[in-house]
C-alpha cells in the first residue's frame, strides 16, 4: 500500500515538474521520498536554486511562505495548510508595532519562526544556524529579538555588547527538555554527549556539549568522536541522524519531544496536494517585497 503511494507521488511530481523539501522533523516516511530534507537556512537557500516549476513543501507554514516570498514564479505547495507553528503565532504586526515605538532606536532581529507580516516589518531575518553571525553584523548596539525568548538570550549572550529586547516566545515542543531528565539519561549513559537545539530553555542549554541547529546536529555527530548522543530537539530529528551515521547511537532527551504541527503532513496529503495542485501558498505584496528584504538580508550574511 505504502509503495504504491510512493509509486503515485512519483508519478505525479513527474507530471507536474515538481520537487519535494522536507524539514528535518517531518515522519521518517515524508523524508525517505524528499529530494531534500534539511534545516530552515538550507530549505531557503536549496529553494532558491530549483528549476522545477512547483515545490512541496513539507513542513510547516512560515517554511512554505519564506519558499514562495523567495520564488514568486514558482507554485509552492503545503500538503496541509493547517501545519502552523505555534511560536510563530505568538507574535502579531501590531505587537511588533508597539514594541518598535517602544524602542526606536532598535533593530528588529526575526528569527524565520514568524509570519510574513512580521518579517516585513523587520530589519533582518535568522535561523538557529546563523543568530550570531547576523547579530554581530548590525551596527545598531539595541535590538529587538521576535519572537523566541530562548535563542533571543543564546545570541544575546554571545553578544555582550549589544542590548537585546527578547519577546517572551517559546517553543511549547522544546520546553519538555528538563535537567532532572538529562541528568537521569546522563547515569545510563555516562559516555553520550548533550546535543541542544537554541529553543531549549536556558538551564538545558548551559549543561549541553552542543548547541546547534538540526541540520548542524549532523554534522557535529559524524565529526564528533563520541558514539553516543542524547538529543535535545524534535523526535523527527533522530531519523536522519540515525540514516546518515549508522554507526552511532542517538538517545531522544525526551520521549514527548513532538511538534504535532509538523506530524500533519503525511504520504496520503503529499499525493493530494501533487493530484489536485492545493493548498498553494500565496503572499501578496507589498508583503513579500518588504520580507523579502529581511530574508535576502539574512541570506547575504
Ligand atoms: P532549524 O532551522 O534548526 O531546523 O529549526 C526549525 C524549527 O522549527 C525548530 O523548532
Ligand atoms: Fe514551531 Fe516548535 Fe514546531 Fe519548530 S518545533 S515548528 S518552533 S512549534
């Protein structure tokens, strides 16, 4: 049954001239049949290079979104439009509004978790691959951070120079990561190094060997020495972290790591959404011109 879907969506992304991106935290299955899986910088960056006509994205909103602001001409895609991202709602353009007057003198940083309408409205966009660098390449000394509280404060203190202004949003699937349960993981295996994503909370982060985004976390791992890992993320992330490094053994930091948002897209909807060409992502100007900006800023970085 699985191999004839997988069949269907062959065939039909071959009639309609399509390529499939998948984030790293979608179900083993969506990532096996991708033609590419990657962290949001990579989705971003690997869209701006297809020759395809249409693009699936499977992920959640704010990915499909950055893809078409940077692709106008090309149909994009969701198998779902209803795969949100709770922190990016967390934000609004009129919370934003207010925080600019607040503080004028103020950069907006944006991390990608965040809606067009807010990107447009901001200085400068970044991922959890890349916080740093954009921070220390604004010349303003105060910036307003949207709208993670958590990476907002790993960049910030990376950064003591600058005044950061951290909007209080998190990630609910990051927050189940505690230190009693890493503690608990460290007794059984003594030898495991702490892999942590930047939306973890801060107590977590400080116990980490690594802090790095999910695609990151694949490189550390086959660069590292170590044959045990302990993995602070989305339970998505450990598929491609077991496919490409078979020799070494990842442990989930919890068992209730799961971002329901990014578990909608499943085979069935990708052969929809490729059938019946929907749900496609639109962003209407002058949105995606002025989030465009603070994207291609980002991606100039
Ligand atoms: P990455 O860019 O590290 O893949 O993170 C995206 C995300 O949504 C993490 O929760
Ligand atoms: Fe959003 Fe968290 Fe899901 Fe990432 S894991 S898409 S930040 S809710």
């Amino acid at each position: 049954m699985q191999q004839d879907i997988v069949q269907q969506i062959a065939a039909f992304k071959k009639e309609r001239n399509a390529i499939i991106l998948a984030h790293n935290y979608q179900l083993p299955e969506v990532q096996d049949i991708a033609d590419r899986v990657g962290d949001s910088l990579e989705l971003a960056r690997i869209s701006r290079s297809i020759v395809q006509d249409t693009i699936v994205l499977c992920g959640v909103l704010f990915m499909a979104e950055i893809t078409k602001i940077l692709n106008p001409d090309k149909t994009i895609l969701m198998p779902d439009r209803h795969a949100g991202c709770p922190m990016a709602n967390m934000i609004t353009p009129q919370l934003l509004s207010a925080a600019k007057q607040e503080h004028p003198g103020a950069a907006v940083m944006c991390y990608v978790n965040s809606s067009a309408e807010v990107k447009a409205l901001s200085d400068i966009c970044c991922t959890s691959a890349n916080g740093v660098k954009v921070a220390s390449g604004l010349h303003e000394n105060e910036i307003i951070f949207i709208p993670d509280q958590y990476l907002g404060a790993y960049i910030a203190q990376r950064m003591p120079g600058k005044k950061f202004h951290l909007w209080p949003g998190y990630c609910p699937t990051h927050m189940v990561f505690s230190r009693e349960g890493l503690a608990r993981l460290k007794q059984e295996y003594p030898d495991a190094r702490i892999v942590v994503h930047p939306e973890c909370r801060l107590d977590v982060q400080e116990i980490a060997d690594q802090i790095c985004s999910t695609s990151q976390m694949i490189t550390y791992a086959q660069q590292s020495e170590a044959n045990q890992f302990i993995i602070c993320t989305e339970l998505g992330m450990l598929h491609r972290l077991k496919k490409e490094n078979p020799s070494k053994e990842f442990i989930p930091g919890s068992p209730n790591a799961l971002c329901p948002n990014m578990k909608i897209t499943t085979l069935e909807r990708i052969l929809w959404s490729l059938e019946r060409m929907e749900s496609r992502v639109e962003v209407g100007e002058p949105t995606r011109g002025k989030a465009l900006a603070s994207i291609e800023r980002m991606l100039s970085v």
